[in-house]
C-alpha cells in the first residue's frame, strides 16, 4: 500500500499499520508519500509513521509551550508526522532502513566533524553523508509544488541520525551511546514536515518538535546581540595576557571603534597536564594542541592575569606592549612546536635537547601591592574603556579541554576514556578529536554538573565577567558509557549549566561553540541562545592552497548559511563573521564555487575546474519579506532603491526587475533593497544607510515618513545615502544644519559623526 495524502492545502499522513509482518526492506511495496508523489519507497514492515496529533507530547507535562505555540504547531498538525520503528531484540545502536530515496533532490546537513556541520546535496539515498541531521526535498511534479523536510530526534534515552545505505536505502541511527542502555521500540525518533515555503517549513516544523520534546524554547534573544565586540583568539591565541588584551581594546577605541563587549578566549584559566604538578599552571603549552591535553585544576584565573595589581595599566609607566615582539616570540613558539612533532612523528624526541618551556608575559608585580587578578583588571578597563558593557570568558563544557584533574578541585572527578561512536570514524582528520581521545576526559560526576558550573561561574559573576564562551560541547557524547548514555549525560550537564546561566548571567549570557550536532539544540536550547553556526574561520589553508588564500573562506561561508537554516530556529546564529537583521532587505551574493567537501578523503578541499567566473541575476523577491510581519506589506512594493556595495552604485529597479551580475571566483557583492516610499504627488525616498557599513540597513534605527520630511534615527558613523527624488531643501542632524550631496539621479548623501554610541537623528525637510 502506499500512503496517500489527502488533497488541500494542508496534508494528512494517515497512519502505517503497526501489524504488518516483519518482512525485510526489500519485500515490501509500501511507500510514503505527499499528494500522491513517493517521498521514500520500499517502506520496511517494522516502520511505522503517526500523524502530530496521534501520539503524546511529553511538552504538555514537563514543559508547556506558550499558547500562541501550541495554537501555530495545531494549526499546522496535518502536515506533520512522527516516524517509529521495532525490532525484536534491544540493542544501543540500531540501523534501520526507513526507505529508498531515487531520483529526487535534496539537501542535507552532515557533521563533518564531530562539533561542525555543512550542507550536502544529492539524489539518491546513497549519496549521503554520515551524521546527517536533516534532508530538505522538493517536489516538483505537476500536481504537487512542496517541500518535504525529515528530521532525525531524540526518543527517551536514544538519538538519531541518518546514514547513506545500500540501493538507494535511507538508514536512520538510533543510538544511546552506551553498551549498557538498550531498546528496541520508538514512536517518535524522526519526523516528517511539510510545506510549500522552505523558510516557513523549518519554523513550523521545529515549532511543532518543541511542541512535542518540551526540551527547548524557540526564544530568549542574548544581550549582546546588537553590540560590537572583540574576541582575543586569533590575536593571542592561548599568550593571551594582561597587557596585551588591554593594548587591543585600546588600539580598537584609539581608532574609533567603540567596543561594547570582549571576549576574554583560551589562555586565561588554571589549568595543567597529568605529568605536572598538580596545583601549578602548565609552563609547556607550546606543542600544537598541548592545552587539549590539559585539565582544570582550580576555577580561578592563571598566573598571568592573577598577579594583576590594581591601577596597574592606569599608571603613566603602564607596562608597554610591543606587537613586533610579541610576535617575534610568538613565531619561535610555533616553530618549537613545529621542531618537536617533526621529532616525536621520527620517534627521535629528546626533551632535554630543547629550550624550558616558558610563558609570554609583560606584567612585574611591584613588592607590597597586593594581587588584584581578574577582578582589578576588569575594573580598570571599565574606567578606562566605559563603553565596554560586557566582558565574557571562554572554557570548555566539561571545564578545560581535558576536563577537570581529579584530585584538586574538590569535586568528584574522573579520567573517562573518550569514544567516539561509530558514525563519527568516517569524519574530518581534527586535531582536537585526536588529543582528546588520546588523553581522555576528567569527567565531573553528572550529579556534580550543576555545582561544577555554580562554582566557576559564581567566582566569574563576582570578578565582573558577565557571560560565558563555551567550547568542545561534543565532547560529552564520547564518554556517556557509564553515564545512562549520551541523552542522559547531556541532560544532567546542560540542565546544570541552565540553572547557572540563569543565576549568574541573567538567563543568556552565553555563547555555544562546538556545538553543532541535534542533541546539543534539543537538550540545551532552554536559556541558551547564541552559537556559532560555521567551522573556524580559517584564512588559508594550512597544507597548501592551490588557488590563492581564498577559497576557505568560501565555505565559510556554506556551512554559516545552511547551517543558520536549522540551527537559526534554536539560537541566533553567530557566524565567526557578520550578520544581521533590519528595516529594507539584503542579499549577499558569493561566489564559493571551487571548494567543498570530498568523500572520498573525508576532507574539504579545493576545486580548480569550478574556480571561475559565476553569472545570475538578483531581485526583491530573492527577499523573504513574509518573515517579519513589520516587512510582509514590501512584497506589493511597485519600486526599490538598490545599493551595490562594492561597486558603489545606487539606482532604482521595478518590483520583480531582474539585477544580472558576473563575480569572479572567491568575490562577492552585497544588495540593499529599500522600497521606495511617496511622500506626496511629486517626492519619493528610500533610505539605504551608512555605506561604509556591509550591512548598511543595519545603521537605521527608526523611521519616519511626513508629507514632505523624513526623520531618521542613525546608529554608527560614516556616510549616509538614501534616494530622494527631489533635491532637499535642508538637512538637519541632531539640531544643526548640515552639508549634503545630491545628484540627478537621486543619489542624497552626507556625513554622520560618531556621538559616543547614541543615536543621531536626522531630518531630511523636501518640497
């Protein structure tokens, strides 16, 4: 039989019979399928596929949804269904094939590593990647113009994932990721949606899986969201220290750039290796990835920022310092790492053959000053860089990198050989997986997750810090086996990590990296609300790039886009880069071609015969105006006004006008669309912003439209541009006249200065 949707706009996915005979995947004739189009063919006997509305929802008892909630994912039920499956015995990992996939494109999202993702396309269900976390396919027939989006979840104790299989065959995972956890029946551990938008798709969709888990909350915007900041990693990399951070916040603000927040990267905490003594700071961290092999032995800041003193860098004989050298000493460190891994790899390693370890560091206490550390550091900045709201710190979700060294903090810590399960072995050479499977975790007893954040983020909260970066998430998934399995780890950790968020950072001061596998989004999503959405920015290659530095940067820029499509529905997506969200619409066109993921070598890698000039075209309907409500009345807009960034042209186009554009390889432009707006019988205005800026909507704020003026409230410096059919007579900026340009083709520009981070208000007076 197959399963037949019924007509309407919205559809119905009846139930497959739980009593079939277990037949094998191959004797089966059953199909799923959407107005009467076959999503998956050769259904096995031992699947089963439930409407949203047939099955509990464990959201109605240990989490309510708000009520307009539950009122969008009922509304769109119909179109949404839960996949199941049996087998006769139980077991921690099971592969069950849920169906061909022939000749029908999608697109997917794979780990590529264990704690990043990107996108994937194909055609056939063999053509997937390990550990793929959704596939979005489109239906084109005549009778039929849908999206179709299928979802691996987690299910009691259990996680699922796709996997490519054999003859076209779509394999779901279903893992707890312990020996000793095993089942053998679901009703729910994947899910079907769909929809004739793919944008709406992925909001109703993950609506109704947070109607249905409880476990997550859709919500909670992060207050840093709309600030500029600084991170100290590609910086200082783990030499970060006091001097030396205070030295970039200064070159920032000395050169205009005002920073509301800092990140405060890897290198700051205490921490050391199993060979060292327990209850100092490592002194040997120049191998390459030395510090995964550290653990934490005590919740306070290192050496380098605890002999701070107070007023230190406010003192006219302030410690200097001096980048050239840094640098210089930074360069010999490389190279020693370098020296020792060629040796170890040769197996000719001698340690007494090379230089002591040592620290890069510029701060000399001054006798009888007493130790300020962290707290007197952050104090200092503030008076000095009153701008600075924030101040956030990195560690790692199990403390360090190598967790917590048993025996020193008073927790009940142990050494946990990592794992990694079996669907990771085919992923991306990573450094860091093999660190810490080398080295294992020193795990904090789940029962002791919440006082393990409680008691380093309280001491943080006092010094001043007001959130947290925290890093290598997944690693909790490689040691789960003695821990309930990795559902159950997860809980007992993020439920601990939420309950302080919630106490020390107000609720969202946190950032989550290396993070992007379904478990973390279902499981930890309550409070927190930002995370990174792309792999590290990498600049170039480091084993040689064939076509230039630029090509990485290309997919930096895939795995940020695909990647904000699923995980934007849980966070706001942080992208290593940019990105934002304001009055008008952008589109940002790049051309990535000549770099991507391979298979065969289980690596990206460069593409020379796609390098080359791309061609196509834009316009505002590339825009998804429906997603705001504040935007939807722009899709009837009869004119834009089209800002090209890089070319640095305005012009207007007719709603629906194509824009055709050639890039060449690793190049991109930016788009602003403003919809044009009458004033009245003989002037029209548009405004686009501050042109300096990427995204240059981003600069308005509030705007105001009168018979014949516009009032506009400005974020940033720079210069202004709007189209304006008339010359104005005036422009007025926060009380004063100011000088403008205008030209005939409508081009008005003038200069915005910066007022300390207010907002200007601008008053353009026309005929």
């Amino acid at each position: 039989m197959n399963l037949e949707a019924r007509s309407g706009r919205h559809k119905e996915w009846p139930p497959l019979p739980s009593d079939r005979p277990n037949h094998s995947p191959h004797s089966t004739n059953l199909n799923i399928c959407v107005d009467g189009v076959t999503i998956l063919s050769h259904v096995p006997a031992n699947v089963t596929l439930s409407g949203f509305s047939s099955i509990p929802h464990s959201s109605n008892e240990s989490s309510p949804p708000p009520p307009h909630m539950l009122k969008a994912a009922h509304a769109k039920s119909p179109n949404g269904a839960f996949l199941g499956l049996h087998v006769d015995k139980p077991q921690y990992r099971i592969l069950n094939s849920i169906g061909r996939l022939v000749e029908r494109k999608f697109l997917s999202i794979f780990r590529f590593k264990t704690w990043w993702s990107t996108m994937w396309v194909g055609s056939n269900g063999s053509d997937l990647q390990m550990e793929t976390q959704l596939i979005l396919l489109q239906l084109q027939e005549p009778n039929s113009n849908s999206y179709v989006l299928i979802l691996p979840l987690i299910e009691g104790n259990f996680r699922a994932a796709i996997h490519p299989g054999n003859e076209g065959e779509v394999i779901l995972c279903v893992e707890s990721g312990s020996t000793q956890v095993k089942a053998n029946s679901f009703s729910s551990c994947a899910y079907f949606h769909v929809g004739d938008n793919p944008f709406d798709l992925m909001r109703d969709a993950f609506t109704a899986i947070r109607v249905h888990l409880g476990t997550f909350t859709l919500e909670n915007p992060p207050r840093i969201i709309d600030k500029f900041g600084w991170c100290s990693w590609d910086a200082f990399y783990l030499t970060v220290e006091p001097v030396g951070l205070w030295h970039g916040v200064k070159s920032f603000v000395e050169n205009g750039f005002h920073l509301r927040f800092l990140i405060i990267d890897d290198g700051w905490q205490s921490i050391n290796m199993d060979h060292e003594n327990p209850f100092e700071d490592s002194k040997d961290l120049t191998g390459l990835g030395s510090q995964m092999l550290c653990r934490l032995y005590r919740f306070k800041e290192n050496e380098k920022f605890a002999k701070y003193q107070v007023g230190t860098m406010l003192r006219p004989d302030a410690p200097k310092f001096d980048q050239e050298e840094h640098d210089k000493k930074f360069k010999e460190m490389v190279e020693l790492a370098m020296k020792k891994k060629s040796l170890s790899n040769g197996g000719e390693l001698d340690a007494s053959s090379f230089p002591e370890a040592r620290t890069i560091e510029y701060l000399k206490e001054i006798e009888g000053l007493e130790r300020g550390g962290l707290k007197a550091l952050l104090n200092d900045m503030k008076v000095k860089f009153p701008s600075l709201d924030d101040v956030y710190v990195w560690h790692a979700l199990c403390g360090a990198w190598g967790g917590v060294r048993p025996g020193t903090t008073g927790l009940n810590a142990k050494i946990t050989r990592a794992k990694l399960a079996a669907g990771l072995e085919k992923t991306m050479n990573d450094l860091a997986v093999d660190m810490i499977v080398k080295g294992g975790i020193g795990l904090v007893e789940p029962s002791q997750a919440a006082e393990l954040y409680e008691v380093m983020h309280s001491y943080l909260a006092d010094v001043g810090v007001t959130g947290v970066k925290i890093d290598v998430i997944h690693t909790l998934e490689y040691v789960g086996e003695d821990h309930g399995g990795r559902v159950q780890l997860a809980k007992a950790y993020y439920d601990g990590l939420n309950k302080s968020l919630n106490k020390n950072f107000g609720g969202s001061g946190l950032i989550a990296s290396m993070e992007q596998c379904n478990d973390f989004f279902f499981l930890a999503t309550k409070d927190i609300s930002m995370g990174r959405v792309g792999d590290d920015f990498w600049f170039e290659d480091p084993n040689g790039d064939p076509m230039g530095v630029y090509w990485l940067q290309g997919v930096h820029m895939i795995h940020c886009s695909y990647n904000s499509l699923w995980q934007g529905q849980f966070i706001q997506p942080d992208w290593d880069m940019f990105q934002s969200d304001h009055f008008g619409g952008v589109v940002g066109v790049f051309n990535c071609q000549g770099a991507g993921w391979y298979p065969e070598e289980h690596k990206c890698r460069a593409y020379p015969q796609s390098y080359k000039p791309i061609s196509g075209s834009v316009s505002s309907d590339n825009m998804e105006w429906e997603q705001k409500a504040s935007t939807a009345q722009f899709r009837s807009t009869e004119q834009f006004a089209v800002y090209h960034h890089k070319s640095d042209e305005l012009h207007l186009i007719n709603s629906k006008e194509e824009i055709k554009i050639t890039l060449q390889p690793s190049s991109f432009e930016i788009f602003t669309f403003s919809p044009v707006h009458r004033l009245n019988q003989k002037a029209k205005f548009a405004p686009v912003g501050l042109e300096n800026m990427f995204n240059s909507g981003g600069a308005i704020e509030n705007l105001e439209y009168e018979s014949n003026s516009v009032r506009i409230k400005v974020k940033g410096t720079g210069k202004f541009l709007a189209y304006s059919s008339e010359n104005p007579m005036q422009v007025v900026l926060n009380g004063e006249k100011v000088k403008f340009e205008w030209t005939r083709n409508g081009g008005l520009n003038f200069r915005v200065p910066w007022i300390g981070g207010e907002l200007s208000d601008a008053l353009i007076i026309l005929n």
